[in-house]
C-alpha cells in the first residue's frame, strides 16, 4: 500500500529502485488514462508479480518507485482479497488499496488508490470510488503477462480512431463481454494488425489463428479455462472481408457453447452494420476530455495576433511585474520580443542584441541584465529605457544567469562547445558594473543551469556532458561535492525548494525529473517528465513542479512530501513550448512555443495556475 512511512524509508535506497522503464508499458498507460478520466486521484500505482520473476513490484505509478517490491501488507491484499484503507499520518490523505483483477476476476496483484482528505469526509464514499476504478481497470486487463507489454506495439498505428470507438462503445453496451479486438491491414500497410482493443496491443501482429479464420473463413471457437473464444472475420456492411474480429465471452463448465458462438456472431453482425468500409474504421477520432474541476493549470490566452516571421529558437523569459512587461529572449534571431504581461500583446522587437538567452531583473535599481553568447557579451541595461549602459566582459558563450539576493552577485555560465571552447567557467560578477570577482573552471563543454541558496552558502551547477550537479562554495568558488545521476543523461534545466532542501534536476536523455536531497545529494524520486524541455519551475505556493515540453505537454508534478511528488496528467500546450516563466504575483504560467526550422510558428502562451 502507498503509505508515506514506507515511501519515505525507501526514498534513500538504491538507484534500481528508482529507475523507469525504458519505455511506458500497457500498466503505465492504463494509470495515466485512469487519473486523467478521475482527477480525483492524487496517487495510483499497481503491484504486479511479472511473468518469469518471483517479486511483486510496482510496475506503474504517477510517483516514480517503479520496481519497488511489495512488503507485507501489499501482500496481504493480494492473497487475502481484503481491501486496505486508512487516513494516512498527516490526516490529509485518504489510501485504498484493492486485490487487482483481470477480466475473469482473477488477482493479478493490487491496485492502491490514494484521494486527498479532510476531517469529515466520507471515507465510505471515496472507497466505493475507489472500487469504481479497480472495476474499471478489470475490464482492461486481460492478464499480468497484458499489464507489462507495450501499450502500442507500432506507434505508427493511431489509438483514437473510429475503430477503437466502436470497440468502447461495444464493451459499454455489453457488460458480458470480456475482450474485444479488431484486425485489419490499415490502409497504405502491408501486415494485419490490431487497430482497436479493449486491452492494448495496439498495431500487433495477426496470429495465425487470426489469418486463419480471415483466410479460410471458418471461425475459431476455443474454451480457455473460464473464457470462451470467438475468432472470426471482421466484415463491412456490405459483407466484404476486412480482417478479423477477436471476441472473448465467460464461460464455466456446462455453458450452452453453440449459444456463446450466437453470442458472438451477433456482436460481430452489430460491428458489421457500423462499418461501411475499410477506411472508415482508420478515421481520427477526438478522445472524449474529462473536464477537471480544480485543474493544476488552465491556458487562458495566446499571442494570436503576433507572428514572429523568422525561425529558430526561442530561450528564456524575463518579468517586471511592476512595468507590466514580460521580456523573451530570440536566442536564434538576435533579438528581444517584448509583450504586455498582462495582456500578453506583442508591444516592440528589441534590437542591438546579438546570441540573447537569459534575464535578470534588478529593480531597485533599475536595471535589465541580458546574458548574450555574441561578441558583444552580456548587457547591462537601464530598465526603464532598454538602452545598454554597461557590458560585462567575459569569455564567450554567456548563457545562464542566476542572481543571489544575499549577495547581490550574479553568477553566469560562459563556455562550452557552443562556441568552440572544451571547457566551461562559472563567472562571479558585479552585476551593477560587470566586475569579474571569480570565476569556477570546469573540465567540460557543456555546463547549463545554476541556483543558489538565497539563505545558505552554496549554488548547484549541472554539468550536463557528465551527467552530475556540482556542488560549490559561494564564499570560496570551489566545487566541494559531486552528485550523480544515475538513470538519465544530459541534466539541463534546475529548480530549488530551499525550505524543504529539495534540488529538481530536468534531463532530455530520456526526458526525467530528479529530485535531489540537498543535505545528502541522495535522489529521492525520479519521474518521466514531457521531452525536449528547457524549464523547470518550482512553484512554492502550490507545492508543484511545472515541467514545459517541446513536445507540446506541459508536465506538473504535486509535491506530497518532500520525499514524494505525484504527477498529475499532463498539460497540452504547443509543440516547441520547451521554455517558460512562473509568475507567482499573477497566478501565471508562461510557456514560449519556438517558430522552428521553417519559421512558420512561435508564440506565446499563457495559463492560470489552479490552487
């Protein structure tokens, strides 16, 4: 069962604990639909016994641990069949955890479902919910050998088609049937697949028993232990053969078989009468939404009346909250797009700025630093009129910023293959007038985010080609630990919870969120997180983790403990939206979607952050 002692007394354990599997199985799809059709759900996970091995894992969850064996009282549940709930600890959280079924009824493991709670809620009525779900999740789930394979075996094959509209409007309007699966070769392929199903598998091959009863046209009619089997053609309104129909029904010894065989056909003649042709069944279909009532985060406007005109990248925002502007460096175009923040209304482009990447606001004393990896260095510029006043003169590829409010320095990365150097430098400068005090050299070409502690004495650098963070001294600029990353590569982007001594920690290869014990460098969570990102925000308020994709989702993370964040289901946004900005005075997310290659996007987007 998902209960904090036990999370919390594992968070420190080893690596293999905390790795994700390569790729997202069936069981992980089936927890990502289920908390999106329930945003109810604050936590899910399944404990399965994989086939050919002797433990019972967690082999999905919106909380990382993927691997993590089951202790005793998950046991409990699966060979008992009892039920397990109980109001966490904190008295905030309310956790059930049920024996998991597969269509037949049989325990393939345990399903634990945790809901948020308050003193006086009806812990009655979340654990009917709860059992709703389990219920739910029975009708998908045609063994434990079903939960670990892919959910698409050819990602080329589309999940939200007519055909699968038709499979789960077959399945609602016959609770008797077990499994549904349809067929056929998809128009402008060669090998017949699996296009709609009610247990995954999409774009799997055809078996030989499917091509049988397609070729020769005699259906294959099979008892397997408490299932009766229906495999015959697949057939248009017009009695054309499309491919195969796979039908599974109930059965026990005695069942009248030749009235499960009726049963059958008159499911696949019901099908027939839906399906004009072939192409029909391949057309799109927009999955039905489940509106949340207290969305993580809401898009409430566009830039829709400005088009950047120009390709490349976008890289990262700056705020003056008090001007109502919101600055976006155009790292590929050489300029800074200024908008209304509020409005979010293009107002002027910004010129004289040569490779612009990141912002730092000063405004007592009204200045705008701009870090640029040009010949012309990072700018210091008067706020209140956007002229550059100063320069700050440094080796070149100035890229992140980071400002320390204690000291009043600010830290810059320059460096690094970007522009031909094999190594990187971390710069302590004056940021009123651009005098070097230090600066950090590191042994590689590629360093990428810095934070520092505002209320202690030392900053996080990732260093990206070698796959650590280090840890340095502010007062010495020394670097005096080094903390691995194990799992991923490539730890681009950073957040810190300074309260919670917590450091977030983003990688692109593959796409992760870290989560780093600040007194110990231990990892205590890793996460999937959206691919291709540029930010990482930390927003306190809320306790959340907002993570922008370049793959158009925005990834939002819950914090439950300092040892535990649950990701909630993701966020659409804009392909190329892999950079953003938290603005806690306005309730606001900020995303920019790049233009691309071919110059024929960029915008901005921005959404309201939910409590």
């Amino acid at each position: 069962m998902v209960r904090y002692a036990l999370l919390l007394s594992t968070a420190l354990l080893a690596p293999p604990l905390l790795a994700q599997t390569a790729a997202p199985n069936y069981a992980q799809h089936l927890v990502d639909e289920t908390l999106a059709a329930h945003p109810d759900i604050a936590i899910m996970a399944l404990h399965v016994t994989p086939p050919k091995q002797t433990d019972n894992i967690i082999i999905a969850s919106n909380i990382g641990r993927i691997g993590k064996k089951a202790d005793s009282d998950d046991m409990g549940v699966v060979n008992t069949g009892k039920p397990a709930m109980a109001v966490n600890a904190e008295g905030d959280h309310f956790e059930v955890e049920l024996p998991l079924q597969d269509v037949t009824h049989d325990t393939v493991g345990a399903v634990s479902i945790v809901y948020p709670y308050k003193a006086g809620d009806d812990k009655a009525a979340l654990a009917k919910n709860a059992e709703t779900v389990r219920d739910e999740l029975r009708r998908k789930i045609s063994n434990v050998g079903n939960l670990t394979q892919p959910y698409q075996f050819d990602p080329a094959i589309p999940t939200h088609t007519y055909a699968q509209q038709l499979v789960d409007q077959t399945m609602a309007a016959h609770p008797r049937l077990l499994i549904l699966m349809l067929h056929i070769v998809p128009p402008g392929k060669s090998t017949n697949v699996v296009v709609g199903t009610s247990i995954g598998r999409f774009g799997k091959a055809a078996d030989d028993d499917d091509m049988r009863a397609i070729n020769t046209g005699i259906p294959n009619l099979e008892v397997n232990g408490r299932r009766f089997e229906v495999e015959t053609r697949l057939l248009d309104a017009s009695g054309k053969t499309l491919g195969a129909v796979g039908i599974v029904l109930p059965y026990k010894p005695g069942d009248d078989k030749k009235a499960l065989e009726r049963e059958g056909f008159a499911i696949r003649d019901e099908l027939r009468a839906k399906i004009p042709d072939l192409a029909k069944l391949m057309e799109p279909v927009a999955p039905v939404a489940v509106a949340d009532p207290n969305p993580t985060a809401s898009l409430i406007g566009r830039s829709t009346d400005w088009h950047p005109g120009y390709s490349g990248d976008f890289d990262h925002f700056g705020v003056d909250v008090k001007g109502n502007r919101l600055f976006l460096a155009a790292e590929d175009h050489g300029t800074v797009e200024l908008f209304n923040l509020r409005t979010g209304a293009h107002e002027r482009t910004l010129h004289g700025v040569e490779t612009p990447h990141a912002f730092v606001y000063l405004p007592e004393h009204n200045r705008l630093i701009l870090t640029d990896s040009g010949k012309g260095m990072t700018k210091i510029m008067d706020a209140t009129t956007l002229k550059v006043v100063g320069h700050i003169t440094l080796a070149p590829g100035a890229d992140s910023a980071e400002y320390d409010s204690s000291t009043g320095h600010l830290y810059i990365v320059t460096g690094g293959k970007d522009v031909g150097m094999k190594d990187c430098f971390l710069n302590e400068v004056d940021p009123l007038t651009g005098h070097v005090y230090a600066k950090l050299r590191f042994d590689s070409d590629h360093v990428e985010a810095v934070k520092a502690e505002q209320h202690g004495s030392r900053l996080f650098v990732n260093v990206a080609d070698q796959n650590y963070v280090a840890v340095v001294d502010k007062k010495t600029l020394k670097v005096i630990a080094h903390w691995p990353l194990s799992g991923a590569q490539t730890n681009l982007t950073m957040a810190l919870d300074e309260a919670d001594h917590r450091l977030f920690v983003g990688t692109r290869n593959p796409s992760k969120l870290f989560v780093l014990n600040t007194d110990t460098g231990a990892t205590v969570a890793m996460l999937d997180a959206p691919a291709t990102s540029d930010g990482l925000f930390w927003d306190s308020a809320r306790k959340r983790v907002y993570v922008p994709g370049g793959d158009g989702y925005l990834g939002v993370f819950q914090q439950v403990t300092p040892n535990l964040y649950a990701a909630r289901p993701w966020i659409a946004s804009a392909i190329g939206a892999k950079s953003g900005i938290v603005v806690p005075q306005l309730d606001r997310l900020y995303l920019a979607a790049s233009p691309g290659e071919h110059g024929k996007g960029g915008e901005i987007l921005w959404f309201k952050l939910g409590n």
